[in-house]
C-alpha cells in the first residue's frame, strides 16, 4: 500500500510504540484510554514507566482481563485510582534497555529489530496506519515516498534520518488538578 498522504497530527508515542510492546493482543477486552510517561511531579520520563488510564469497570470479562493480562504482567509495577475513578496501572519498562531513550530522543530507526517487528506487528496490515507505523520504525523503505510528498530530495531525509517527530512530553504529561 502506497502512502498517500503524511500524517499531520500528533499522536502519543507511547500508545504507538511503547503499549505494543507489553503485547497484549488487538482486541483485548480493554484499551487504554491513553497513555503516558510521565505523571504530575512524580513520574518522570527517566523512570521508564508506561502509564495506562483504563475506564473504571466492574464486570466480570474486565476484572479477569485486569487481574490475567494487566496485574498478572511480568511488567505490572502497581496502579491507584484518579479522582475520576479510572484506574492508572503502571508499567516498567526497564526490560526495553536503551530503546527507551531511542523513543525519547526520536530515534524510532534504532529501536531494536525485535522490538520494532513486535511494535508494526501488532497493528492491523490492511490499514494506512500499519504503514505510517512501519515507516517510523523503517524509514529506509520509505524514503522515495516521503521525498515525493514532501517535495524534497530523498537525501535529505537520508541525511535526517527519522520520518516521525519526537515525543512532546506536555502531550505524554497526565495532569490531574
């Protein structure tokens, strides 16, 4: 599938290339309804922490997906509660080692090959956003296109090197005043 057109809006980064990873499959029982890493003064990006807002439920189907898939996480760190009712269940995401900061930075390319193929895996191959994903995690193959929708010279973007900007850490930033 051809692109078409860049994408233009921002999306958070850690829903896109940090909950994949915890692989818990399309079509859970539940999503988060954002994510974050960072949380008022206390979590920082530095602490490596995804955090996941989940709606607050109560039926049976999510309690067992929530103490399965959630709790019963090898990266599971804790939740609480937010005044909102929504439960904020933490991660830790030492087990990325230096592919954190690759996020950070803005350095999808250099996420490891195993983390990158676990990251476009989990996104459905019969939609554009399956190729927006594969383009920030493999932006060689993808080079031509952009150069073509940007008007630019391909090596342009060789010389640049990354086709996604990096993470807007006020957008990664839950605030609960």
């Amino acid at each position: 599938m051809k692109l078409q057109a860049l994408y233009k809006s921002y999306f958070q980064k850690s829903k896109i290339f940090l909950y994949p990873l915890l692989k818990i499959k399309r079509g859970a029982v539940a999503v988060p309804e954002q994510t974050y890493f960072v949380y008022e003064d206390i979590i920082k990006p530095e602490h490596r922490i995804l955090l996941c807002k989940y709606k607050d439920r109560t039926d049976a189907e999510y309690l067992e997906f929530e103490k399965d898939r959630l709790f019963g996480h090898p990266a599971f760190k804790g939740y609480f509660k937010l005044k909102d009712g929504a439960k904020l269940i933490m991660f830790d995401f030492a087990f990325i080692g230096d592919d954190w900061n690759h996020l950070l930075n803005g350095r999808y390319s250099q996420i490891s090959l195993e983390n990158r193929k676990t990251i476009v895996n989990h996104f459905d191959k019969k939609t554009q956003v399956y190729y927006f994903i594969e383009s920030y995690l493999f932006p060689k193959k993808y080079i031509s296109e952009y150069a073509r929708l940007l008007h630019v010279e391909p090596e342009l973007l060789e010389e640049v090197g990354e086709l996604c900007n990096k993470p807007d850490i006020g957008k990664e930033h839950l605030m609960v005043r």
